[in-house]
C-alpha cells in the first residue's frame, strides 16, 4: 500500500505534517502531498499510518502500489 493524501478530503490544516516520523509530508502552493520514497507506513514505530490516525477529515487514502504507479508514475 501507499498513503496518498486526498485533495477533495484535505481541509489543509497542517496536523499530519509534524506527526510524521519520516518527514514525508510536505506543503505544496496549494495542497498537502506524502513523498512515497520517504514513507514507510509507520509500521515500523507505530504498526499503522500516524498521518491516517490524526488527520480529522479522514484525508487519506490508501492506495495500492501497482495503482498509485499507474496514476502517478
Ligand atoms: S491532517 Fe488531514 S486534513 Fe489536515 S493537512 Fe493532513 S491530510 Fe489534510
Ligand atoms: S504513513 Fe507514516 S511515514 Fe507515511 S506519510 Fe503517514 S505518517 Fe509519514
């Protein structure tokens, strides 16, 4: 799986990004975006996504690996 934060779901209220361990989160001009290369899925801290835990609006989704190469490359 990869953690996608989702643009129509993201308030942009900033919780996740200092929650992240791997400092995978990261501001954009206009959107919250998660560096698939820095990102473990916290599982080897916390056995499940911190930034999926905190996140109030439920703004991230989880997306398969082979998918997520098919829509982002
Ligand atoms: S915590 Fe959720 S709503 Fe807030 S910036 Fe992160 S993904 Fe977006
Ligand atoms: S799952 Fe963990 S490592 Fe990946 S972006 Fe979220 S908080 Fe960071």
């Amino acid at each position: 799986m990869t953690l996608v934060i989702n643009e129509d779901k993201c308030a942009r209220c900033g919780v996740c990004e200092p929650e992240c361990p791997n400092e995978a989160i990261m501001q954009t001009e206009d959107a919250y975006i998660i560096d698939p290369s820095l990102c473990t899925e916290c599982v080897e801290r916390y056995g499940q996504p911190l930034c999926e835990a905190v996140c109030p609006n439920n703004g991230i989704d989880r997306v398969k690996k082979s998918l997520y190469k098919k829509l982002f490359g």
